[in-house]
C-alpha cells in the first residue's frame, strides 16, 4: 500500500511538470526568429549598385539639373529593439530630411542616441554618392550576434522623397553568419513630399503619410514618373550585396569606401523596358476654309506629351481633317 502510494505522489509530480512545460511553452512568441548565437562578429563588405538607366526607366529620365544618381549610402548593424524605417510607419525627422535633400546629420543623431540608450546599434555605416543612374559604390560593416539587422537608405537624385533601401536584414542564421546576401532594391516613398516626377518642386505632405512602394500602377496618375500601366511590375532600380569577409582576410577597422563608376556594362541596366508614346487630347476644330458654294474643309490637332522609347507605342497622327460648309461664306 504503502508503495502505491509513492507511485501515485510521483504521477502527480510528473503530471505537475509537464502541465507547467506546456504552460511555458505556450508563451512563447508564436513566429518569432530564434536567437543569434553566431561565434565571434561577422564583418561584411557591402556593395550597392545603382540600376537607374534610361532603357530601364525611360519615362522622364533626368539627363541634367541634376542627372540621375545616387546619394551616400546610411546604415547600421542594429538589434530588433531599433527601426530605421518601415513599410507602412511613419518615418522619422532625421529618415525626413535624409529621403528629401540628402542631409544626414539628424538620422546620424537619431541612431547614436538608439545606440546610447537601449544600446540597440552595434555599428553605423557609409558609402560614397554614384554620380550616376548606374553604378557601384562599397564599404563594409560589422554585425555582432545581438545585433545581427541591417538596415540602410540610398537617396534617389533628383526625387520629392524617394529611396531604396532594407529594413532589418538578418545576417544570422541561427548559430552561424550567413556567408552571403543579395537583394534587388525598390522604389519607395517617405510619405512627406506629394511630388509626382523626379523634379517636382517642394510641397509637403499634410498630415505627413506612411512610407509606401512605389509599383509601376501606384501612385495612379500618368504624370508619377515611375508610373508604367502595361507593366505587371517595376524592374529593380539597384540591388545590393552583402558578402562575408572570411576570417583569413583580416580587417583592422573601418574600410574607406569605394566607389567604382559603371555604365551600361552593367549587364542588368540594358534591360529595354517599352515607353508609349502619350499626346493630348484634340483641340477644337477651326474655321472652316473654302470658296462659297463648294465643300470646305477645318482640322484639329494635337501635340505629344511623351516620346516613345524601347519599341513603345509609336505617336498617331497630330493633325486631323475633315469637310465642312464654309463659315461666313460672301
């Protein structure tokens, strides 16, 4: 009996542990990534390269004041607990003013003071400007397994609050670094200029909107520069490239950026894509001309919005006839 006894206080034991495993592990974050445990920091050489070509995105291409190009590149290695920008958020002043004129200063201030008070980056990054719509320029990075995010911004030139960029990037996989990471890049909006075309003039948004991808259907108005209905969607405008530095090939600090122009070498920016052409609607018909007694004739025209490029659509006819009774005939 007595034995029967143990038997049964060590069933209700058994039974105790187990009802609290599984209320432990009910608790925990459904879909949330495992953690970090990667050895050692994993330092990467970052490549950004610009794909803004005038096969690619012909339709009001800036050729000049100023040409297509790219700004500095703005980065940081970073834990969760840190956001430099998201899809569908609101952005920050310092994200504000970079998305718009370029200035780093306030989204420099922003990420040193994340760092100092939740100690949420690990470590900020730049690489210089592209002159260009086409080009590469590279740095490197650093990444520790508590903060293992990358997030950067690439200011498109000339643009009302353009960019591309990632957002949260993790270079960790569990127990080790990935050894390599290529991602093509976007257009997006920062939701606080309502400018149409590369060049519009300033003109806040109010209240300020969320960031949102630019898509070759949306914003829906003919005159956003990156709007082509026939496409399903945009061709990648830059793509980026994270490759990790193997401990062979030591690093001491920091590597001055690099930049190395490219033209249309780059096998992906000679990809066409087509531009109809767009013209105005008719104007109204004029006089109608001819000798009295006999049938005249007026016309209407036309004039051309935008040329078409890359086996587009090609331009109809601009000028219209047809016969009419002679107006104030004598």
């Amino acid at each position: 009996m007595e034995n029967l006894m143990r038997v049964c206080r060590s069933c209700r034991a058994v039974g105790t542990l187990l009802l609290t495993a599984l209320s432990w592990s009910s608790c925990l974050p459904v879909g949330e990534e495992a953690v970090c445990t990667a050895p050692g920091l994993g330092r990467y050489t970052i490549s950004f390269t610009g794909k803004w070509s005038q096969t690619a995105f012909p339709k009001q291409y800036p050729l000049f004041r100023p040409p297509a190009q790219w700004s500095s590149l703005l980065g940081a290695t970073h834990s969760s607990d840190y956001s430099m920008w998201k899809k569908d958020e609101y952005v920050s002043n310092g994200v504000r003013d970079f998305a718009e004129k370029g200035e780093a200063w306030e989204l420099m201030k922003e990420i040193e003071a994340a760092g100092e008070k939740i100690q949420s980056v690990h470590s900020v990054f730049s690489a210089s400007a592209i002159p260009s719509g086409t080009g590469q320029t590279s740095t490197q990075l650093e990444a520790h397994s508590r903060h293992s995010l990358v997030s950067f911004l690439v200011r498109i030139v000339p643009s009302p609050d353009w960019f591309v960029g990632v957002d949260s990037i993790n270079l960790c996989e569990g127990n080790r670094w990935k050894e390599q990471v290529t991602l093509d890049l976007f257009p997006y909006d920062a939701g606080t200029d309502s400018g149409f075309t590369f060049s519009s003039p300033n003109f806040a948004t109010i209240p300020q909107d969320t960031v949102t991808e630019i898509t070759s259907s949306s914003p829906s108005h003919p005159a956003n520069s990156f709007y082509y209905p026939k496409l399903k969607s945009l061709p990648p405008i830059a793509r980026v490239t994270m490759v990790r530095i193997k401990k062979r090939q030591r690093v001491f600090g920091p590597t001055p950026p690099v930049m190395v122009r490219m033209g249309n070498e780059i096998e992906d920016s000679l990809l066409e894509t087509p531009l109809d052409c767009e013209v105005s609607l008719w104007s109204s018909w004029g006089l109608c001309t001819g000798p009295c007694g006999k049938t005249g004739a007026k016309s209407r025209t036309r004039y051309i919005h935008l040329q078409p490029a890359n086996n587009g659509t090609p331009c109809p006819e601009l000028e219209e006839e047809t016969a009419c009774e002679p107006d104030n005939c004598i």
